[in-house]
C-alpha cells in the first residue's frame, strides 16, 4: 500500500510541478516584456557622417525618454547600431549582420544611396525600412512595398525656393548640384518650373567627390542666382568659394545649409534657403527638444537629429497598443495618420510613403535663419 502510494505520490509531485512550471512560465512572460529591437544602419563614417551621428543621437534621445516612460505598452525599444560608413556595399553588409542576429521590427538608413542599397533586402525579408535624409525619388518607387521615407524631397524644397526667385525677380538662374539622385531631382524639377514662367536655367553638376567648385562658379558668373544643392560636408566649400570667386549675384541653398555649423559662418551671411520650423523660435515644441537635445550631447540641434528624434516619437505614438509586427507596422503606416511633432503638424494620406515636412523660405542673417513668410 504504502509502496504504490509512493509511485503514486511521485507522480502527482512531478505532475504538480510541471503545471506550476508552466504557470510561472506563463506569468513571467506576462511581466518581464521582451524588447522593441529597431536596426540602424547609419553613416557613422565616410562623407556622411555628420549627417548619421546626428540621426544616431537624436533617435537616442528620444527612445532614453520613450523607455523612460515606459516604452511601447512596457517594451522598452533597443536600437541596433551598425556604420554603413557611407557605402552602399558596407551597408548591406551591415544590414544582414542585424537581421542575421536580432530579426529587428524595422529598420532605418541615412542617406540615399545607403536606403536605395537596402530596399531589396527590405522586400526579401518582409521588414520596413525607412530612409532618413534620403531624397532619392527612386527610394520609394511602387516596388519598394516595405520602404518608407521621413524626410523633404525637391517637391518639397524647390517650390518655396521658386517663390524666393520669384520675389527677387530673378529669371536668369544658374544651379550647382551633386551629379547624383537627389541632385538631378533638384535640377529637373527646377528646370521644369522655372521654364513654365519663361525663366532660364542652367546646370553645372560635380561628382560629389571633389569641392573645388571654381571652374563651375566661372560658367555661371553672369547669372543673377546660383542655386546650391551639395553634399552635406561641401556647403561650407561652396560658399566660401562663391565670395573668393567675387559672385555678385544672389545665393540660394537647399535646406542643408540651414545647420547652425554652416549658417554661423561669415560667408553663408545673406544667403537665401529653406528651412524647416524646427528653428523658428516661437515653435516652442522644438525648442524644449532643443534644449533637452544640447543638454544631453553638448551641441547645437539640427534639423538631422530631429528627424531621428521625431520618426522613433512617430512610431512609438503609431505603435501604442497595437500588435507589434513587422506587418503591423506596414499596415499601421499605409493607413495614414494625423501627427503632430518637431516639424508641425503632418497629414499622411493612406498609401503614402513619402512623409516630408513642410519647408519654408528663409535667410542666413548674423548666423541665424529669418523667415521670409
């Protein structure tokens, strides 16, 4: 009796203990929360990495206060950081060595080149990819179901930089630009433009390698404006060239200029761009943003951090007591939102994957950007 009641015992100790395993199995599940894991394939390197490291620490800082407040529905978000050290073949590399270990929700790219790299690699393995200050208008081709963009394109900038023109009188315009995607976007639709009200343009583009920019300068000496649409890291080049140079005419620039690195310079002084609201003062959002921003890195926001900052708010807001998926995040995006950010306010119709923000024209007066309207 005794004997069978033992065997017995032992099974019913060993029955109770799986069941009490797979209900503090259960109840860990439900309080210790995995993470979000977000990849970042960024140009930490190379003649973008002004742009990346600026990306990478705005993002940074807005997921330290997203996690403060408790993450996504308690998941707090991990970024995975990789150097695409601004090389599309680099930045494949990267991004199969992230989805190869962490499987993240999505991803994000800096620069063009890099996004456009990555697109198939998005399609393949069915995961979002959104292009931060990537203008290419390929990026987001119908193809690219899964890639998205965060960032003005020349739809976005050329028209307020018409309307500057436009109030000079200017009708004779010469354009530098990067002989690239983002580049020729600028000069066609400028050209397209300008040509319908019976203005005149002509186009001087350069490899994005070189910054002497003195023999293209030359050629258009006698045109009354030279628009600007450069890398990054050569805006500083081309307008300390444009005054040795003696150019007498007016200068107007695509919105990179509008960092405070190149607009505190005495030569961009008087130069006429885009900017977005992000440094307008009143805007008092992006000023608290700012100031948190310097706080925490010891340098002056720009309207690249931003954009990091502002698309891990956006999709955190996006994200808030929804299924986290890859798909459910494709879903999410496609259905169109209202959102109200460092940037204003943004209406995505459904369908949309090009999300820009509105730019606005502006001028450099003593190092800091006056808005015309």
């Amino acid at each position: 009796m005794k004997k069978g009641f033992g065997r017995r015992g032992i099974v019913i100790a060993v029955i109770a203990v799986i069941v009490i395993a797979a209900v503090l199995a259960v109840f860990l599940r439900l309080q210790i929360k995995e993470t979000v894991e977000i990849g970042a394939v960024l140009s930490l390197s190379g003649s973008a990495s002004y742009v990346g490291e600026e990306t990478r620490d705005g993002m940074l800082l807005a997921i330290e206060e997203i996690n403060a407040w408790g993450g996504i529905d308690g998941r707090k978000i991990e970024l995975i950081i990789e150097d695409s050290q601004t090389d599309p073949q680099a930045g494949e590399e990267a991004f199969q060595r992230i989805e190869a270990a962490h499987q993240p929700l999505l991803y994000v790219a800096s620069i063009s080149a890099v996004a456009i790299a990555l697109a198939p690699l998005a399609e393949e393995n069915k995961v979002v990819l959104f292009g931060l200050a990537a203008t290419a208008p390929e990026l987001t081709e119908p193809e690219n179901e899964w890639v998205f963009r965060y960032f003005p394109t020349a739809k976005d900038e050329v028209p307020p930089v018409l309307a500057i023109l436009e109030e000079l009188g200017v009708e004779n315009l010469g354009m530098i630009y990067i002989d690239d995607p983002f580049g020729r976007s600028f000069f066609a639709l400028a050209r397209q433009e300008l040509e319908k009200s019976g203005g005149m343009i002509r186009g001087e583009p350069y490899d994005g390698k070189t910054a002497d920019f003195t023999e293209s300068i030359a050629r258009l000496k006698d045109a009354e404006a030279i628009y600007v649409v450069v890398m990054a890291g050569h805006v500083k080049d081309m307008f300390g060239q444009l005054r040795q140079e003696g150019f007498e005419g007016v200068i107007v620039s695509a919105g990179n200029a509008s960092i405070p690195s190149v607009r505190s310079l005495p030569e961009a002084n008087g130069v006429y761009l885009v900017a977005s609201i992000i440094y307008h003062p009143s805007f008092l959002y992006a000023a608290e943003v700012k100031e948190r921003y310097e706080a925490r890195y010891g340098k002056p926001f720009n309207h690249y951090a931003a954009n990091g900052y502002d698309l891990m708010k956006l999709l955190a807001g996006l994200l808030a007591g929804q299924e986290i998926s890859r798909q459910s995040v494709k879903s999410l995006l496609e259905e169109g939102f209202i959102y109200h950010g460092v940037f204003g306010a943004l209406d995505v119709e459904p369908g949309e994957h090009d999300i820009g923000f509105p730019m606005h024209p502006a001028r450099i007066v003593d190092g800091e950007i006056e808005y015309l309207r």
